[in-house]
C-alpha cells in the first residue's frame, strides 16, 4: 500500500481525494493537512510515500511548503492543481521548481466530460512518483551550479555555423530543467528550439506561459506549418505528435501513441534526423520510459550532436539512462554544463 498525505484547505476537496484514492485499493491515506503549517508536521508524523498538495492555501500555501518539506523532510509531492485557472499552473511550475515531482489536474467532478481520465491519469500518477527517490534541496533555488571549466579542444571543433536545430524532449521533472536551462542560454541563439514535454494534459499552455514570462525567449505553443524562428521556443500541444520539416517549419501527426505517449519525442527526433541530420543537436533530459532514447541514439548515428542530461541531476534517470545504454549520447551532462556548450555552439 502507498502511504499517501492529503493536503488542501477544502475539507470537501480532501474527502474527494481520499474517497478516489480508497476506492483505487493501491493507497493508504496516512494522514490530511489544511495549510502548509500543518503538512510539515505531518510529513514527519506520518512518514509517507507521497503527498498530494493543494496550491492556493493560507497561511502557508503550497509553493512555500513543497520548498520547506524539500528542505526538511524530503518526499515526493504531487502537485494537484485546476489547469484552467492561470495562477494555479503557474505556481505548480514554481513548487516544482522547488522540488515537487509532478502537477495533475485536479477532477472537476463526476459530471465532467474529462472525470475518468482526470482520475485515472492522477491516480497514476501518484502511483509512479511514489517511487521516486528525491533528495534534500539546498536553500537556494537554483539546484545547479555553474562549471567553469573551459571546453576541450574535441568540443570546439564543433562549429556554430554547422546547426540549424535544437530540440528537446523531456517527461518527469522537466519543467524545471528546461527553465533553468532556457534562462541561462544566450538570448542571440542562432537556432530555433523545438520540445516535447510530457505533462499532464491542460498544462502545456501553462507552461509555456511561465516559462516566456521567466526566460529570455519567446516561448509558445505550435502550430500547424508555422515557420520556426532562431531564438525562439516552440512546444508541441497537448495529444498530438510533432514534427519538423528540412524547411524548419512544423506539421502535426493523429498517429497513434509512442511508449503510451502522444506527443511523443520519438516521433519529433525521428523527423529531425530525417530533416536535419548532422545539423541538429539532440537533448534528452529527465523522464520515466524510454520515449526518444532510440531515435537520439539515430541522430548520433547521422552526426548529429546528442546529449543526455546525467543521472545525478535528473529526477527520473529513464529517457536519458536508456539513451546512454544504447550509447545514444555523445555527451552525458548536467543542465549548467549543457547550457556551457550550447553557448558556445549556437549562443
């Protein structure tokens, strides 16, 4: 049974939750919280696998007390939050930031079009991150620091004017690797950006939003055919795989699921190997599964630049352990020292 704490300031919210989570038979709810106050004194209580956390509380709201428990009594904690409210999103991208593994959407209720697939994914994946292993934040919020090491030779014989594309795929964890990532990069990137983020659905947008509003680039969603900018973001939306084209614009696929996922990062990297070959360069950071580890490993194979981010930094070592297995990455890195070569390469 997964010992699981409930945090929200709603009674009604918190009965909701505990009912779903009984009924699923995988949990033991160990423990309820109204505010942040009281969540750190029941994270030592009640010692549990995982915690559910409202963001929008008194007192101590859910940002401050993911950074607190983090700090603390480390445990994994799923952010559980409305995706149609701006404010909410955005600050479950700020508490993981901080350290909490995963936002869900909370379920608006029986009557809702979306309720058991709402469940179903939150449930989940509670479930998964349960299984995390997450560990003690310093005080600062910035978890990465810089290495001033300069590059190797063998590195800078990799000419900026040799890239056209960078694209980037990312699951559990990701939101803040790429922020911290994006906000260090060169504002004057020669190349445009192109990601996939799996997350929850109704959250991409939200995402997209925080991170134009907390890095210096031009962050948004794509669209069908659209012509892709240097020094600009682009995401794929929510259930739809997405591609790139040798004209650097983007089309969309209803293909079914990769790995279980739609988008997929395989489906991107594949068209970017087709499309760019030796001209792209590959990131696969953070994740569970091993969507886009196989395809990272064909772009090396077309002389492409490919990087995993390493295990020590990652939340979930899937995506980029099994890119390494298969001797996929030509670079294993942390975040900073992706951004010291990316710099370099295409600042």
């Amino acid at each position: 049974m997964i010992r699981v704490l409930i945090v929200d300031d709603s009674l009604t919210l918190r009965e909701y939750l505990k009912e779903l989570l009984i009924m699923d038979g995988r949990f033991q709810v160990v423990g309820e919280a109204r505010d942040g106050f009281e969540a750190l004194n029941k994270v030592k209580t009640t010692k549990p696998d995982v915690v559910t956390m409202d963001i929008q509380m008194p007192g101590m709201d859910g940002y401050e007390a993911t950074r607190r428990i983090m700090e603390e009594h480390p445990v994994p904690i799923v952010i559980v939050s409305a995706a149609w409210i701006p404010q909410e999103v955005e600050s479950t991208f700020k508490a993981m930031k901080v350290g909490a593994v995963a936002g869900v959407r909370k379920p608006e209720g029986i009557i809702s079009k979306s309720f058991k697939s709402d469940v179903r994914d939150m449930l989940n994946t509670i479930k998964l991150m349960s299984e995390v292993k997450v560990i003690r934040r310093r005080s600062k919020q910035d978890q990465f620091t810089e290495n001033p090491a300069i590059l190797s030779k063998t590195e800078r014989q990799f000419n900026k004017s040799n890239y056209e594309l960078l694209a980037i795929g990312a699951s559990t964890g990701g939101p803040p690797v790429l922020q911290n990532i994006l906000s260090k990069l060169s504002s004057g990137l020669s190349v445009p950006i192109v990601v996939v983020q799996h997350i929850t659905c109704g959250f991409i947008n939200g995402l997209a939003d925080w991170l134009d509003k907390t890095t210096p680039f031009n962050v948004q969603i794509a669209s069908e055919n659209q012509q892709l900018l240097a020094g600009h973001v682009y995401f794929a939306p929510d259930s739809k795989h997405m591609g790139v084209r040798s004209n650097k614009t983007v089309f969309f696929s209803h293909d079914p699921p990769e790995h279980s996922i739609r988008p997929s990062v395989s489906f991107l990297f594949r068209s970017v190997c087709s499309a760019f070959g030796n001209k792209a360069i590959g990131i696969l950071l953070t994740g569970m599964g091993k969507d886009g580890a196989q395809e990272l490993k064909n772009m090396r194979d077309c002389n492409a630049i490919t990087i995993a981010q390493d295990q020590e930094t990652s939340t979930v070592f899937g995506m980029p352990g099994e890119a390494i297995r298969l001797d996929g990455a030509r670079y294993v890195l942390s975040p900073d020292n992706m951004v010291r070569r990316l710099n370099y390469w295409i600042g």
